[in-house]
C-alpha cells in the first residue's frame, strides 16, 4: 500500500504553492482538487506580482505545468469526500470518489465559498459584482457603482473602501435600516442610500444595468461591491478533530500546524475568510516549509 508525505485536498494557489514546495524538498504528495476554486466565476485576476490581469484558468495551468516537473508530486482530479484518522497511528486516510489514499500528513487548503442572501447576486459575481475592490476595484474606476450591504457594520466600511475608486456610489440595504448616524456619513459624501428591499437586479450577461426595487423604482447603474458571508465548504476540520476558535478560524500555530498533529491548513480555509491570491500562495509555501519541517525531523 503506498502511503505519501503528504496528501494536500486543494488546488488552489494555496494548495498549489504547498505542492511545489514539498516536491521539491523530495516529498511524495497528491494534490486534490475538484475545480471549484472561489475565483472560477471571474474572467481576470488583479494583484499577484508577475501576474496582473491573468485568468484565473491560465493561472491554474501554469502551476499544474510547474508541478509536473517533479516526479513525486502526483495530481488527482477528484473529490475528496472523507478524511479519517488512522486509529493504529498518526496516518490518515483520504476517500474519493474513486478510492481511498494513505499519508502521513494532510493538509487542508480547500478554501471557502460565498453565500448570498440575494440569490440574483450570482447571476452578476465576478463579472460586475465584485466582494474585494483590492481585486477588482481598479476595472471599476469612476463608474456608477451600487454597494450592496445587508448589514449596518459593513455599508459604512465597504462604502469608505469603494468610494476610494469611485465616488459615484448608491448604497443598498435590501431591507435593513440603517443608524441616522451613517445615514449622515453617507449624505456628507453626497452618496444616497435606499433601504428598501431589492426586487429584482437587471442586466445581460453578467453585467449589471438596472437595479429594482420593491417599490417598482429602478436605480440605473454598472456594477458593484457586494458583501456575502464565507463558510468552509467541508467538515474536514471537524471530522479530525481540528480545534476551531468562535470567529470559524482553525486554530493553529500561524505557521499551518493545527491542534491535530499530521494534519496542517492553509489559504482561506484557516479563516475561513477571504484574502487574496497572493496570501494563499504564500501561506501554502509557509505551511509546505512546516509540514516538511516535521516530517525531516520525525525522520532525521
Ligand atoms: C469573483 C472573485 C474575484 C477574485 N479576484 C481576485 C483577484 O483579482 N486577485 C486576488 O488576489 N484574489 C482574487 N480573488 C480571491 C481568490 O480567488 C482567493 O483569495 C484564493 O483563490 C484563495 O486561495 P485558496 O487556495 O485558499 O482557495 P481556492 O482558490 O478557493 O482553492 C481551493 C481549492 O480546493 C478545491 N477543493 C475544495 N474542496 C475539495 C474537495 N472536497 N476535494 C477536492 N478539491 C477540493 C477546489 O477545487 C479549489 O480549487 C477573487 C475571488 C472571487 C470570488
């Protein structure tokens, strides 16, 4: 029975730069992933230094090229639908839909998924609404944009946030009143708020026109900012035992180990917060540098 270093479940930029790593220290890994990463919905990908502007497939290929260098780093389309403990020891077993998998080590860098109380919202993500204007504020410069927040805390930060790429700005509330105090920030920035439920959002292809309210008013605009809430897309975590603190964030030693000796997380899924490409990226090489870390000294 063949047992790896380690078995990473995520192919994301997170995943991706843990398998690179831990390739080229000699370690045999299997990656997993089932193409579901967060970005899959957008054309384009704002920020990663040497990268600005790539697609989000293009960006994948090229890591999966890379990886193919290294003999000892094995990739499974496939997923992962259990992770168990091996009761005779520290070793893990890993099911797909196709078989199960042994190793020594996991490393959890599924990510996260977005939920949306406004379903519409979907139709228009990634295309011309938008949750992080670090990724995409700079495409929506100066156009008249809607900021979509169902949550008093979050219309004045993400307002402030987006108001730095364009000040043309109608907030929206979808039903939620709001303190006269923001009302007040809001109105000294000439910027309107309406706090009537949406009806109906209206657009082609991804690109927002027009937004419709339950009165039948119609506010024209070409795009936004939107807050969903994250959740971890699996119980991996619980099904090993990991510690999780009360915001949802894994708890461990800020170097990828959790409560769980073997089993290590990076990339959003720690959070279960979103951050960016780059974070991910450069949490998987950290977390890669820990795992191998462990195993050389178990070894050694
Ligand atoms: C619309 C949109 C636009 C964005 N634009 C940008 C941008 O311009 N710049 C930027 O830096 N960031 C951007 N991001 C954020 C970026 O996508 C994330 O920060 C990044 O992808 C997080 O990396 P990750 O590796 O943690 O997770 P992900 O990239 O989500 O990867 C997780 C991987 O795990 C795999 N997986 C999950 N469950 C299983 C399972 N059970 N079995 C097998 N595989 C599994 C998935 O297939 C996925 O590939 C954007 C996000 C969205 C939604």
């Amino acid at each position: 029975m063949k047992k790896y270093d380690c078995i990473i479940i995520g192919g994301g930029p997170a995943g991706l730069a843990a398998s690179l790593t831990l390739g080229r220290a000699r370690k045999n890994v299997a990656l997993f992933d089932n193409a579901t990463n967060r970005n899959r919905v957008t054309q384009a990908s704002h920020g990663y230094l040497t990268r600005d502007g790539i697609k989000p497939s293009e960006f994948k290929k090229i890591a999966l090229d890379e990886l193919k260098e290294y003999p000892a780093i094995s990739i499974f389309n496939e997923t992962v639908l259990e992770v168990k403990r091996n009761p005779n020891g520290n070793s893990y077993v890993v099911y797909s839909e196709q078989r199960e998998y042994h190793t020594e080590t996991i490393l959890l860098a599924t990510g996260i998924q977005e939920e949306f109380s406004l379903q519409q919202i979907r139709d228009y993500y990634g295309k011309s609404l938008f949750s992080c204007p670090y990724c995409d504020g700079w495409e929506m410069r100066d156009l008249p944009l809607a900021v979509i927040a169902e949550n008093e805390s979050h219309v004045l930060h993400l307002t402030k946030l987006v108001f730095n790429w364009s000040t043309d700005l109608i907030v929206f509330t979808n039903g939620v009143e709001v303190s006269v105090d923001v009302q007040r920030d809001l109105k000294r920035k000439g910027i309107n708020i309406y706090t009537e439920q949406i009806k109906q959002l209206h657009g082609n292809d991804g690109m927002l026109e027009r937004i419709e309210l339950t009165s039948g008013e119609t506010i024209s605009r070409e795009g936004g900012f939107v807050v969903p809430s994250f959740y971890r897309p699996n119980q991996f975590a619980e099904a090993l035992s990991c510690e999780i603190d009360e915001t949802g964030a894994m708890i461990s030693d800020g170097a990828g180990r959790t409560s769980i000796n073997g089993v290590y997380v990076a990339g959003e899924a720690e959070k279960a917060n979103p951050s960016s490409l780059l974070i991910a990226a450069a949490e998987g090489n950290r977390v890669a540098a820990s795992i191998n870390f462990d195993l050389v000294q178990n070894r050694f």
